[in-house]
C-alpha cells in the first residue's frame, strides 16, 4: 500500500496492491440507489471513508495518551524557550 499526498495536503491510499475481503454490510435502499446512479463504487467509498475514520480515531488516542507529555514539553519550552534557541537566525 502507498500513500501519496495530493495538491490539497490530504492524503490518498493507492489501492492497487491491497488484499481485500468480502463482507457483507446493510446500508439504507436511498443510499443505495442513488450510488449506483451517480456510478460511485460503494466498495471503494466505504473502505475510503472507514479509512479516514480509523484515522482520525488513531490520531484522538495518540493525542489523549500523549497529552501530559506534550502539555509538560509545552511548559518546559514556555519556561526555558526552544532548545538551541540562541543559535537561530531567524
């Protein structure tokens, strides 16, 4: 599986080498139904968006297991400054 970062900064998984299952899911008829008017492959929309779900969820969970350390590296710099910090030219 790669990942290749398009012109808007999100990030999109090529899929051509990824094993898949079959599974079965129950959606809504409408949705259904107008998926296949509008041609979207329901397969490749769901595995998308389930994608970026798990994503985002993975991202919350870093964030709340690692927040006293980086609430503690953001006082340590708030009370000390960035580390090497005379050394900047900018």
């Amino acid at each position: 599986m790669a990942i290749v970062k398009d012109t808007s900064t999100k990030y999109i998984v090529d899929q051509t080498n990824i094993t898949k299952k079959a599974t079965n899911l129950t959606l809504s008829i409408d949705v259904i139904e107008d998926a296949k008017l509008l041609g979207i492959n329901i397969s490749k929309a769901c595995d998308e968006f389930l994608r970026g779900l798990i994503r985002e969820e993975k991202t919350r969970k870093w964030q709340q297991e690692h927040a006293d350390y980086v609430a503690r590296s953001n006082q340590i710099v708030e009370e000390r400054g960035l580390p090497l910090d005379e050394w900047r030219s900018f």
